[in-house]
C-alpha cells in the first residue's frame, strides 16, 4: 500500500520567507520548490471566477484544442494568469535555478479536475526516443499554480518521489492508462458525455514512499521536469473544483529549440498553430527578465 512520506521539508511553507537563493538550494536538493504566495487569495479567487466559466463553453466558442478539462495558452488568454509568470519573486527563483535568463517553454495550459497518475515531464519525448533530457545542461522545470489547498486527502495539488529525477524513465514502455471518469448520476440521468478523464498515467505500480507536497493556494511549484510525480490523489469520493496553471521555464538553449521543434510537430498541439503572444504580454515579459517568443 503506498503511504506518504514525511519529509523536513515542511519549513518551506511559507512560515519564513528565504532568499532566492536559498529556494535554488532547495529545489536542486529536493527536485522541486514552493515558492509561497504568487498570487494572493483574494487574486487565487478572482482568477477561479474568471477561468472556471471558461470550461464550460460550448465546443464552437473554445480556442483552438481547448476541452472541458484543459485551456490552453492561457497567458495570452487569461490576463489574470500572468502575475504566477511574471511575479518578481518567480523570475528571480527561476533565474537563481537556471543561472541565466529564463524562458516560458510554449507550453501551457489552466486545467480542471486533471489528476495525473505517475509519470516524468519528459515521459513523451523519451517514448518519441529522444534522450537529450538526460544531458547534464538540460534545464527545463514544470511550474504549477494550483488554486487549492493540496490536502493528503481531497488531494488539489501534488505527489513526488524524492530522488527520482536521476532514476531512469519505467513509464517508457508501460502502457498508458485509458480510464475515463465513471458517469455520474446526472450524466446518466441527462445522457451526458463524460468528457473528462481522471487519470493521464500509466498502469504501473505507485510508489511506497512518495511526497505529498504542502502546496496552499496561489503558492508556484516548481519541479525538476524528470521527477516522478502525479496529482495528489482525491480519495473522498467527492467532486470540487480542482484547478491550476501549468507550464514551464527553461534556458533559452539549445534544448529549448529542440523542443520547441519537438511540440511544433505533433498533430494534437493545436494552440500552437496559432499561437500569437499579445504585444503587451511581451513587453511585460521583457520588463520582468522573461524570453517568451
Ligand atoms: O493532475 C495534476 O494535478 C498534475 C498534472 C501533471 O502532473 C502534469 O501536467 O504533468
């Protein structure tokens, strides 16, 4: 039975407020870092009004590749979802990690009730044989703002394995999981479509000792993108809201054209077709030490 490992590092909470720095130290010690507070809570309930209305639109008035469960691009889209990328406090922890400038990696999206299974960030390019994940300058890190409290129970935020960003890739050739969610009652009652799956992963053994990570809504995780993680399972049995921006930051390198190469050509990466930065999200970009092109 997997059960939750404790950890010290409960004191990155936000109790006490560390230096960029020493948030660096903390993410290359432990594969990912909260950096508290991003967004306030009254920004963390304005930006779910906002956003949650937005998952419901009918499939002829959604951007393109948009479902129930995911919205894409959402800081072009979304202008209260800028602040999580652009807060001084993200770009200077970011920058600390990276050494350099960082860059917005063009992937992104706001997302509903998504609860992965366990999986690395780097899962799909290493099913696609490419290995250059695995060089050592390889920088790229998962960012999520999730707008819940996490809870070891009702879940809301996420699960890691200590260590696992240098343990090699088991999803590779695990079979992926097909689940979608069970039809509720009112599905059945309304002949509703069930649209949203509850479970991206693998069918693959869980780990014994994982990670819970204390996340409060509005705080930015940052995460090694080859750490094994999955979302915080909701084992209550009840529905909610669960919501939270996703993305990632990497260097301006090498890697990141590669990447950029890699995504540009899969067929169900349909926002980036049309992906056009607004002008002032740029600018703002620029001002606040962010390449986003
Ligand atoms: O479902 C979640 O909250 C985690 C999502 C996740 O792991 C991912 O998008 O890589």
């Amino acid at each position: 039975m997997e059960t939750a490992l404790k950890t010290s590092a409960g004191d990155i909470t936000g109790a006490v407020e560390k230096s960029p720095k020493e948030l660096a130290k903390f993410y290359f010690d432990n594969g990912y870092v909260i950096v508290p507070g991003v967004l306030s809570p009254e920004e963390v309930a304005e930006l779910r009004a906002d956003l949650r209305p937005k998952f419901d639109r009918p499939v002829a008035q959604r951007n393109p590749g948009d479902t129930v469960q995911y919205l894409f691009d959402p800081f072009s889209h979304y202008e209260k979802t800028r602040k999580i990328i652009l807060h001084p406090r993200t770009i200077a922890v970011v920058t600390e990690i990276l050494g350099e400038r960082p860059a917005l990696v063009r992937e992104f999206a706001a997302q509903l009730k998504n609860y992965s299974g366990w999986h690395k960030d780097t899962t799909c390019l290493e099913r696609a044989g490419l290995t250059y994940h695995w060089d050592k300058d390889f920088s790229f890190m998962t960012f999520t703002c999730y707008l819940q409290d996490n809870d070891p129970v009702k879940g809301g935020g996420l699960d890691v394995a200590p260590g696992s960003w240098t343990w090699p890739d088991r999803y590779v050739d695990a079979k992926p999981h097909k689940e979608t969610r069970r039809p509720s009652f009112w599905d059945k009652l309304l002949g509703r479509k069930t649209e949203i799956r509850n479970d991206y992963g693998y069918e693959i053994k869980g780990f014994d000792d994982f990670f819970t990570i204390p996340s409060k809504a509005g705080d930015l995780i940052l995460f090694n993108r080859k750490i094994d993680h999955r979302a915080t399972v909701n084992s209550t049995g009840e529905d909610y809201d669960k919501m939270g921006i996703f993305g990632s930051f990497s260097r301006n390198d090498k890697h990141l054209q590669s990447y950029h190469d890699f995504i540009g050509h899969r067929a169900d990466y349909h926002y980036l077709k049309v992906l056009n930065y607004p002008a002032d999200l740029v600018a703002d970009a620029k001002a606040a030490g962010l390449d986003i092109f």
